[in-house]
C-alpha cells in the first residue's frame, strides 16, 4: 500500500513538473508571438474588429436586433425644430457603413501596410467609431447634454483625420473611393447633425430666445453649416463627399418643412439655397484642380517639343511636284491658259 502511494506522488510530481514546464515553453512562445507583432499589424487588426464591433453595436442601438429604437428619441424628432431632418435621413448610415467596410478592406491591401494615410487615419477611426458609439448610446439613454459633448469631440476627430487625407493625397482613384470618400460622408454627416441636435437640445431645454426668433436662428445655424462646410469642401481636389453628406441632410430639411410639421416655405428656401452654395463651393473647387491639373501637364508634354520658326521662308518645303499637279507652276500659282 506504501510502495503504491509513493508510486502515486511520484508520478503526480513528474506530471506537475511536465504541466509546468508545457505551460512555461508556451508562454514564452505566445509571448515570442506577440513581440513579434509589427505596430502596422496590430493597427489593422485593431480598426478591423473596431469597424466590425461599433456598427454592430450601433445597428443594435438603432433597434435592428430588438429592444429600444434610438429612431423615438426626443432628440431626434422631425417636428422638434426648424432645422431637424426627417427621419429618413438616417439611412445614409447604410452607405457610411459599406464605406467603412471598405476602407476596412483597402488597409489590408498588401501596398498598404506601411502607408503613412493608414498609420494616422486607422487610429482616428478607431477612436472615431467608438466615440459615435457612445453618441448613439447618450441619445438612446436621452443624456442629451453628454451626446452634445460627445458631438462635438467626434467632429473635431474628424477634422483630425481631414488633415492627414489632405497631407497624403490619394495615389489612385480605387484608393479615394474606398478611403476618401466614405472618411468624406462620416464627416459630412457628423458636422450637420452638430447642427440639427444643438438645435434640438436647446429646445428640449427650453430656452426661449430660440423658439422666439426660430427662423432667425435656423438661418444663422445654416449660414454656420456653409460657410464650414464651403471651407472643408474647398480643401484638395473638393471634398464632394463632405458636400454629398451635407446636402443629403439638408434635402430632408427641405422635405420636412415643405411637407412636415411645422411647416416653413422660408425654412425650406434658405435650405436650398444653402444646398446650392455648398455644392457649387466643391464643385468650382474640383474644376478649378483639374484644369490646373491638365494645363501643368500639357506644359509638361509640351515642354520637350522644337521651338516653331515662324520667320523661316525656306521655299523648298512648299514646293509642287510637277507630275502630280497637272496645270499648276512650281511654286503653286494658279495654271494659265
């Protein structure tokens, strides 16, 4: 019974001192692995399940998978000022999202894994997604202060990433659709929803003066969204995404105001003229880039070519073969009779 039981502790050491030493070897494999690791790896791993994880939270935010839709939130009412969009406006969040996706896919392009867009931007979108999370949280939970709060930090992040779009142009038109552009409409839509829920918190707060004088102060509130807007746009070749996503909510305006409640003809006509500024700011900002464009590279196709000689008379050139032209003299008078 002795000789079993020492039999049964040693073989319980031996077993201890293998599990031991197992665990040991694969830590320090597991922690070889990770060291290993390049910075650029872990940043798209990173903005991958970031983009998978903030549109899955905020589709269920929105009420895709059951529970409370953020779409009957006070903040968010049509009717709750001049300036609130339909609520149809919310789906461009289908677009941005595919966007996303996209730009997700572009950073593992094998030519991108040590781009200097996607050094910079993939942290921005990192901390830009988790911040629209907690925004679309804030206004489901009706923290309508804090979702201001949030609003604001979100906006300034995405100028942050405007800079480093400007400062690395797009080397291909692949890369400024799938990268620019849904980058672009995030922005766009960011910067005129800060206009539509300052507008709707300050109602909810009830603050007088704006209730009062509420065409005055939609005007001002547009003329704010132009002449920022109009700025962002006239950055690079235009930033026709910013105005796209701009444009599409203040369309939802002008159908709210026409067609909703409450109903405002000079609303909805300041509206559009503040659609038809910022459109024609990127616009004329694209043409003007591209005509510079072909006109630098006209220079440059030109710039090897043979001076003309306009004072060279040399009448040899423009001499007539007499076996072909018949009736004409050599030096291409007119035949006589």
């Amino acid at each position: 019974m002795k000789a079993a039981s020492a039999a049964a502790a040693a073989w319980a050491a031996k077993s201890g001192r293998q599990t031991a030493a197992w665990t040991a070897t694969t830590s320090r494999s597991a922690a070889a692995n990770v060291r290993s690791w390049r910075a650029d790896q872990v940043r798209r791993n990173l903005v991958t399940l970031t983009v998978i994880g903030a549109l899955v939270g905020t589709a269920s935010v929105a009420g895709f998978f059951g529970g409370t839709e953020i779409w009957t939130s006070e903040l968010l009412r049509p009717d709750l000022t001049l300036v609130s969009p339909s609520l149809n406006s919310l789906y461009i969040w289908a677009l941005i999202g595919l966007g996303l996706i996209a730009y997700t896919v572009h950073q593992w392009l094998p030519g991108q894994a040590d781009s200097p867009r996607h050094r910079r931007l993939g942290w921005v979108v990192i901390a830009a997604l988790l911040l629209n999370l907690a925004l679309a949280l804030t206004i489901q939970a009706e923290l309508y202060a804090p979702s201001l709060m949030v609003h604001g930090v979100l906006l300034v992040l995405l100028l942050v990433s405007l800079r480093w779009l400007n400062r690395w142009s797009a080397a291909t038109r692949l890369e400024g659709t799938l990268v620019d552009v849904p980058l672009g409409l995030f922005l766009g839509w960011t910067g005129f929803t800060a206009l539509s829920h300052t507008a709707a918190f300050l109602s909810l707060e009830g603050f007088s003066w704006l209730t009062e004088n509420e065409f005055a102060w939609a005007l001002a509130g547009l003329g704010v969204v132009v002449v920022m807007g109009s700025a962002v746009c006239s950055m690079d070749r235009g930033r026709i995404a910013v105005a796209l996503a701009l444009v599409w909510g203040m369309g939802w305006i002008i159908v709210e105001r026409l067609i909703g409640e409450p109903q405002s003809l000079p609303t909805a006509a300041a509206t559009a003229l503040a659609v038809f500024l910022v459109l024609i700011t990127a616009g004329s900002r694209r043409h003007r880039v591209d005509h510079s464009y072909r006109r630098a590279l006209r220079r440059h196709q030109t710039a090897n070519l043979p001076p003309i000689d306009l004072a060279d008379d040399d009448d040899d050139e423009y001499e007539y073969d007499d076996d072909h032209h018949d009736g004409e003299e050599v030096h291409g008078g007119p035949a006589r009779a």
